[in-house]
C-alpha cells in the first residue's frame, strides 16, 4: 500500500490530465455539502487505518498473566512482621504481595514482583513504541504514540525514585507517595491505565478512552479492594492462596485482553464486510 | 475563487459571501483530501495519500508541491532499509487553512439548506 512511488518532484503522469489537473480548482461543480461528506469519509478511513491499540491492550494483559506465578508465590509466603520495603540493592518497583497482606495485616514486598513489574512495564511500553513504527510501515499512516509510551516510563521512574526518597523521613509516604495503592499490590496496572489515556488521545479514539476509564476503574479497585469478598458474597470461598490474589488479578487482566479480543474481532469483522 | 471574489464592495454594508474566505491554495478537492488526511494522522506516507485520493505520483506531486510552497505541509524524504520513503506532514498553517475551509464550507451548506 504504501511504497514510495517516486515522491514529490516526481515527472507527471501523461495520462494525468484525464484524472485531475492539479493546478486549477478541478470541481468547480462540487457541492459543498457533497465535499465536506467525501472529506468526513476520508477523515474515518484515515482513522480506521491509523489505529492500531488492540496490541497494546493484549501487550499489557499478557504482561499481567506473567505476573500470576510472582504473585502466587508471594502469596504462600509466611509473611515477615510489618515489613513493607523494596530492597535496596535490586531498582524494584514498591509491590507488595496481596496475600502476605491480607494474613498478616502487614504488607510484605516482594522483590521479584517488583523487578518483574520494572522490567515489564519498562519494556512493554519500549515494545509498544516499536509496535506503532511497524504499524505505520504498513499502513502508511502513523499515530503519535511516543507520548503514551513516555508518559508510562516516566511515572514508573518516578515511582522508582519517590519511593526510597519517600522514607528518608516518617510521615513523608503519604505526601510523596501514595503508599495506599501499594498494598494490594496491583499499583502498576495504574501506570498502564494512565498511559492507556494518553494513547486513547493520540489515537484520537473514543472507544478506547472507554477502555481506559473502564481499566483504570478496575485497576483502581484491585489496588483498594480485596476482590475476594465479592466472590464470596457470590457464595464462593477458598482458603488457598491463591484464592486472595487471582480475583483482583484477573479484574485489570481481564479486561485488557477481552477489550484487546473485542477491539481485534471487531476489525476482523469490519475488513472482511 | 479568489479570496477577494465574493467579498463586499467598499461602502457596502453587506456581510461578505462566505466564498470571499475560500482560498485558492486549498479549496480544490484533492489538496483538501491532503491536508484533511494529514491533519487526521501525525503523518502519512505517499503512497497511502496517492491510493486514498486515486491520483497519480505526478499528480499528487504537483498538489503537494503547491501546498508546500504555501507552508502548508512538510514533506520528509527518507529510506527504510534501502526503500526510499516520503512522509507528509500537516503544518500549523496548514491546520488553520483546513479549519477555515471547512468552516466556510459548513457555513456555504447552512446557506444552501436555509433557501
């Protein structure tokens, strides 16, 4: 579709002439309401061409998934008293296990989880960026999605740094950090919520500013809420681990890669009209 | 159509006709196709711009030209491996010509509908 075929300065066509001079104003009869329809279409296919963002979604969910073992092994540990740290000599993200937390009552960090995190997330908006190149390759169009991606790794620098700073001093955690969200353990999804607005911007879609407030609600909840309870409302309980960290897992992952699976389907469907 | 064909005589106190804010460099069907689908992505390449207006490589050549001249856009010649690529870009002139356009076009529209 989009190989350059000579580019500006190129010789005009012969057979030119027959399509439109470009030197006059070649419609004179255009309707100007026929004109600004021809253009709203244009604006649509343009758009449709240039979005791209299931892959971020699926990206990000797949990323949650590879998280589950982190979080599960966290969860059976036997929780240390009231140590809420990220070590030091690792740059971890501050993310505590949800299960050590709701045994104990006292949060314990998990340094993997937090490594993991960094890494993912870190590479997953580096992927992302890669992802839109590619796509404008082969579509021809691009979207401006360098800021999505730069919005998310510099709030997780942020978080990275805030937070040793955060407890040079008591009493500071709740200015500069918002240390509450820590504790189910799922305060990255945020970032990735955040990032996911900046892209719906760029994208210049309506639906996926839909996702994002619905992701980042759901973020929002499993970083305040244990999940759990609901499920046990519903007349479901298990003991096992497991059962305190894969419910507020699954709420973020869950819609990232459903919307990911609607937003692919619905274009599947769309081309194949 | 001139920028000064539809407007009022001096003295008049008549509104000016709405195609008095037409301008030449834009209003033409395939230079405004340009700009609305550089306006509507960061960038696009000249390949997707020739499919999407079916013009020619000539053709579409002349047109940018034109709006490149006018400041309106920004062509950027590059490779991709050894493929020789050419970007479009939309300027902030070029956004406000469209913007004007578009209203002038609107407002022709609301005219016609209203007899």
């Amino acid at each position: 579709m989009s190989e350059d075929t000579n580019g500006p300065g190129a010789a005009a066509d012969p057979a030119g002439g027959a399509r439109q001079d470009a030197g006059t104003s070649a419609d004179p009869d255009a309707q100007p309401g026929e004109l600004l329809s021809e253009l709203a279409v244009l604006r649509r296919r343009v758009r449709a061409a240039r979005h791209a963002y299931w892959f971020p979604l699926a990206l990000f969910g797949l990323i949650g998934c590879g998280t589950i073992p982190f979080y599960l092994a966290g969860s059976q540990r036997a929780p240390t008293s009231g140590v809420f740290i990220a070590r030091g000599d690792i740059p971890a993200l501050p993310v505590v296990t949800p299960g050590a937390a709701g045994l104990a009552g006292a949060p314990v960090s998990s340094v993997l989880l937090g490594f993991y995190w960094l890494l993912a997330l870190v590479g997953g908006f580096l992927v992302m960026t890669a992802w839109y190149r590619r796509h404008a390759r082969r579509a021809g169009v691009t979207s401006a999605a360098r800021g999505a991606a730069s919005t998310g790794i510099i709030l997780t620098t942020l978080v990275l740094v805030l937070w040793p700073v955060s407890r040079l001093q008591p009493g500071w955690p709740g200015v500069l950090f918002p240390w509450f969200l820590t504790i189910h353990g799922m305060f990255p999804f945020l970032i990735v919520g955040v990032s996911l607005f900046v892209l719906a911007r760029a994208e210049r879609s309506w639906g996926l500013a839909g996702i994002a407030v619905l992701f980042l609600a759901a973020a929002l909840v499993a970083c305040s809420y244990d999940v759990e309870n609901v499920i046990g409302r519903l007349g479901y309980f298990s003991g096992a681990p497991w059962f305190s960290v894969l419910p507020n897992l699954a709420l973020p992952v869950g819609v990232l890669l459903l919307s990911a699976a609607a937003v692919l389907g619905g274009r599947r469907w769309q081309a194949a009209r | 159509m001139s920028a000064a064909a539809g407007a009022a005589s001096p003295g008049s106190a008549s509104p000016a006709h709405p195609t008095s804010g037409l301008d030449d460099r834009v209003h033409q069907r395939h230079r405004l196709g340009v700009l609305t689908i550089t306006a509507e992505a960061e960038r696009a390449d000249f390949g997707y711009l020739r499919e999407a207006l079916g013009l020619t490589p000539g053709n579409l050549s002349r047109h940018l030209t034109v709006l490149e001249e006018a400041g309106l856009v920004q062509v950027e010649k590059g490779y991709e491996g050894r493929r020789p690529r050419t970007w479009v870009r939309i300027t902030r002139p070029g956004r406000s010509a469209l913007a004007a356009e578009i209203a002038t076009l609107s407002e022709l529209v609301r005219r016609l509908d209203s007899g």
